[in-house]
C-alpha cells in the first residue's frame, strides 16, 4: 500500500465521497483499480528481488518474519475456513462481507486510542465496530420492511466510508506514513508480529473448540432452524455467537488478508469444499485443507517480492482450489460432469445396439449366430456407416466380434443383451399392472429407465411379479436362470448358440 505522499490521497477522497452513491460492486472495483494504479509505480522493485533466494529463505524458514507470516497465515486460513463452512450453508455469504468491511472504523479508532499498533487494542476495536455493524442489520431489518441484501449494502457502504475516512486521517499524523494502519486494507504477512500470531492462535483455538464442543447445535440450526427451535435450542444466541466468532476471525484476518478481500477466505475455501462432499464434518476439513493452502501460497508469494500484498495472493490460491473443484470436482464438477454424461451415453448407445441385435436374432427364432451390418442398421433406422461405428464400438468395449460383415456377440456381449431386455420387458410389465398404464403407452419410459435397474430392483420386480415369462406384448422375459444357462453354454462352446438357449 503506497502512502499519501505517493499519490493515493486525492484518489482516496475521490473513492469515499463515491462510495455512498454507487452500487457495492462499483466501488469494489474502483477501490481495486485505486489500489493498482498505487501499487504499480513499485513494480520494477521486483527486479531488484532475487526471487530464488527469497523462496529458499521462505522454505528454510530462516527469518522470524517469514515463520510469523507462514503460522499466522495456515492460522487465519483454518479459522475462515472452518467458520466460512457455516456461512457457506447457512446462506450469509454478504453477512461475512458486510462484516469484513464494517471492522475498519474499529481498526482506525484502536490505533488512535493510543496512537500504536497494538494488536489486542486494534483486535478489540475492531471486533466492537464488527458487532456494532451486525447489530444496525439487525435493527434495520426488524423495523423497517428493506430486504437483507439491501440492508446489508448500506451498512457495507457506510462503515467502510467511515473507516477510509479515519484511515486518511490516521496518515496525515505525522508519524501516519509509519503507523501500518494502511496493511490492513490489503494485507500483508510481512507486517504479522509475534504478538498477532499468539493473537490468531487464541482466537483459532476457540474457534475450533467452540465448533467441536456445539457442533450438533451448529449443525442443526443451520440446516433445519424450524426442527431446532420446535427441540428447544437457542436459536438467537447460537446465532449472535457464531457472528462473534465470526467477527474474530474478520478481525485476524485483516492483517494478512486486509478488510477488502477478507470475506473470500471466508467464503472461497468453504464453497470449494461444498462442491466436494455432502456431508458437514468433512466440508470443515476440507475448507480447513484449503483455507491453510490458500493461506500458506498468498504468504510465500507476497515474500517473493517487496510490494506484492498477501491479501490477492491468498485469494488467488483459494480460487485456484474453487476453479479445479468446479471443473474437475467427482460429482459436480464441469469437467467430470461432462464425462459422466458422455459416458452415460456412450454406454446408452452400446446398450441400445447390444438390444438391437438380441431383437434381430429374436426376429428370425435365433436361426443363426451372427447379425450382418445391413439386419442392424435396418433395425436401428440408421446407415451402414453409423451401423459399423456401432459394432465397431461393441469390439473394443469387449460385447462383440467381427467377421468381414457379421456380428457376433462375445459371452460378455450376450449377458449384457439379456440384461437390458429382460430389464425392459419386467418394467413394462410392471407398468401395465401396477400403474395401469395402456401396454402402447409403456415402451418410451421403459426405453428410459432400462439402463438404470439395478440387479436388486430387477430381482423384486420379478418377484412381484410371480416370475411372470410374458411381458404385455406376448414376448418371452429371460429370466435369471435362462441367463445364467446361456453363460454356461456360452463358457463351454466358445460361441453362443442362440437356438439351444431358448429350447424350455
């Protein structure tokens, strides 16, 4: 952060008399584009770095600096990580951001208290004005008819105009360019002393037995608030102390962080671990792993150079770990999202082929081992060429064998038929009985549903329907025992022999 002297005070004016009139975002933005422009000017100071001794210091841990940046930095990321997990799921996202923002006065006010940088006074000060933000909410909201987001918008706004204010004229003291006060606008681990880590540790450690010892009454109130308050838990206070212990971690994390981009390690590594797993315990771990990732990358390469803040760097390393769960997550990410829905199909289509052929051989009573190209495609409604890719993809999944223009199926290939039949036909069956639904109306869902029966649930269909042979169109259903007969023969011949498997 560059000091007045270096141009940002006429900059700093400009922002807060605009940060009352324009929407949050704008003046997000334009206080980032302050901040560059400030910082630019210092750039070239990286070339003067040697950036391989500065990484060997770090990861040698040489300096008591680099050790105070490092603990405090895995400190705050465990802290946000397991608070934001709550935020997160109780859907508070702005409450974190209206609070990061609403702690500079309290900031700005400690210092002047006695005029040092005293951790314990700034951390009081802060956590006051934090508190004093959540409860004008609060008020606000209870006697006006303003939404939340509205609300929370104009607190954001006016606590943060306020605290700018006071920043300014913290610098223009004359000792204001050596007060510090300005760090905590964007962080930086550099200026982490011992006294703030031994600080985080205390808050870090309440923070994590608070959750442990109240994780049941966390856990319910932020997904169920009905169920626990008809239980009889105190809704109102655990609310009041998960914002207290939220507004401890805000506070700590503005030293590394800075109030600006304080609620992304708050919000980021949680909403990673959201995407990941569906259970609370391990969303915790998860956004805990992340937040000291974040953490311990934003702290090593805000060393690497003189100028480079902590604050961008932890945010740019927790949205890295958000950008690979969102694209490469196993069950929600895009990527394998993607996959799964091209695996879906592909094996849809090999299934649908796999049916075809079982229906070309059923058609002509099973005279005969192989299908040719031109009975499938006649079948499928489809060209020769798209009935070749088909049998073509049939022999590299193992279903099938080729010879010139015939097909033949593999063991594999003909279970794998017979499943998918026998499937279809239960399930219409079914259909017609116990839904009533007209027999010439049941072949589309069945189409649909035929890929994603289970073994268990075929097993029930059948017996809830006595073991019935017939499906509503008078075609036979295998059975469980023609399949596995037809396996044995398949195992013992080499080849299928379609007309002894339905010999009954």
């Amino acid at each position: 952060m560059c000091a007045p002297k270096a141009g940002c005070k006429p900059a700093l004016r400009i922002y807060t008399r605009r940060m009352q009139v324009l929407p949050r975002v704008v003046f997000f933005l334009a206080f980032m584009a302050i901040s560059f422009s400030c910082h630019a000017v210092r750039i070239g100071d990286l070339s003067e770095t040697n950036i391989g001794e500065q990484a060997l210091r770090f990861f040698t841990l040489q300096d008591p600096s680099v050790r105070y940046a490092l603990i405090g930095s895995i400190l705050l990321g465990v802290t946000c990580g397991l608070l934001g997990s709550f935020i997160v799921v109780r859907k508070m996202a702005l409450v974190g951001d209206a609070l990061s923002h609403a702690v500079l006065p309290g900031v700005a006010l400690g210092f002047l208290w006695n005029m040092n940088k005293d951790p314990l006074t700034i951390f009081i000060g802060a956590t006051i004005a934090g508190l004093l933000g959540t409860a004008t909410v609060a008020a606000i909201k209870h006697t006006t008819r303003l939404k939340e987001d509205t609300i929370l918008g104009m607190v954001l706004a006016g606590f943060f105009s306020i605290g700018i204010c006071l920043v300014t004229m913290i610098q223009h003291l004359p000792t204001g360019n050596k007060s510090g006060v300005d760090k905590f606008l964007f962080g930086q681990a550099a200026a982490i002393s011992a006294a703030d880590v031994r600080l985080m540790a205390i808050i870090a450690a309440i923070s994590i037995a608070a959750i442990v010892l109240f994780y049941k009454e966390f856990l319910v109130t932020s997904f169920d608030s009905g169920f626990a308050r008809a239980v009889g838990f105190p809704i109102r206070l655990i609310h009041h102390a998960l914002m207290l212990l939220l507004a401890f971690a805000v506070v700590i994390a503005l030293q590394a962080v800075g109030v600006v981009l304080v609620s992304a390690m708050l919000i980021t590594p949680a909403a990673a671990a959201y995407l990941l797993t569906d259970r609370m315990h391990r969303m915790l771990l998860l956004a805990a792993t992340f937040g000291m990732l974040a953490g311990t990358a934003g702290a090593f390469f805000s060393f690497l150079g003189p100028s480079l803040p902590t604050g961008p760097f932890m945010v740019l390393g927790a949205s890295a770990v958000f950008a690979l769960a969102f694209l490469f997550g196993p069950r929600h990410g895009v990527v394998m999202r993607w996959w799964n829905h091209r695996s879906r199909s592909q094996r849809t289509k090999n299934e649908n082929t796999l049916k075809s052929i079982y229906h070309v051989l059923e058609g002509r009573e099973f005279q005969g081992e192989g299908v040719s190209l031109q009975e499938l495609a006649r079948r499928r409604n489809e060209t020769a060429d798209e009935a070749s890719r088909q049998a073509a993809a049939l022999s590299r999944r193992g279903f099938a064998t080729q010879d010139e223009n015939l097909i033949f199926l593999t063991p594999e290939g003909w279970q794998k038929a017979w499943t998918i039949v026998r499937n279809h036909r239960l399930w219409e069956l079914y259909l017609t009985r116990a839904a009533q639904i007209p027999a010439d109306r049941v072949h589309d869902d069945a189409e649909n549903i035929e890929h994603v029966l289970g073994e268990d649930v075929v097993r029930e269909l059948e017996r809830g329907l006595e073991y019935a042979t017939k499906d509503p169109h008078g075609k036979p259903i295998p059975s469980l025992a023609d399949m596995q007969k037809g396996m044995a023969a398949d195992q013992r011949d080499g080849l299928v022999g379609y007309g002894k498997k339905f010999e009954r």
